[in-house]
C-alpha cells in the first residue's frame, strides 16, 4: 500500500485501501499499524485534519481492529 506523507506529530504517513477499507498508520517510530473496516470518509477527515490528524481522529480510529504490519 502507497503511504502519504503527512503534517503531524506522531505520525509520519497515511495510506489507504479503498476496496478493503484498511488505512495504514505509520507512526514517528516506523512502526506501521493496519486499522480494518475504516470507511474512507474517515481517511479524507484525517488528511484534512493536518496537522493534527492524530488528535482529532486517533480515539476514533483505534476503536477499529488492528495489528502490527511492520
């Protein structure tokens, strides 16, 4: 998946699967974490929301199953 680069603290770049409503967020460590079921309107909100993504959106975001990529 082809991660954005985004203004925020915390975390480095987004990026997003439509098809299977995955969103990718790599965080200022490298670490990259895969949210799944997250509807794109929740993408498009966070890349509007820089450059603070994260605080507006994380608590959201994280109530969606997730794991570890890399």
């Amino acid at each position: 998946m082809k991660l954005h680069r985004i203004e925020s603290s915390g975390i480095r770049a987004l990026g997003y699967d439509p098809g299977r409503e995955l969103l990718w967020v790599q965080y200022d460590s490298g670490s990259i974490y895969e949210y799944a079921g997250v509807p794109e309107d929740l993408y498009r909100r966070m890349l509007a929301a820089q450059p603070h993504p994260w605080s507006r959106y994380g608590i959201e975001v994280k109530s969606y199953p997730s794991r570890m990529v890399r």
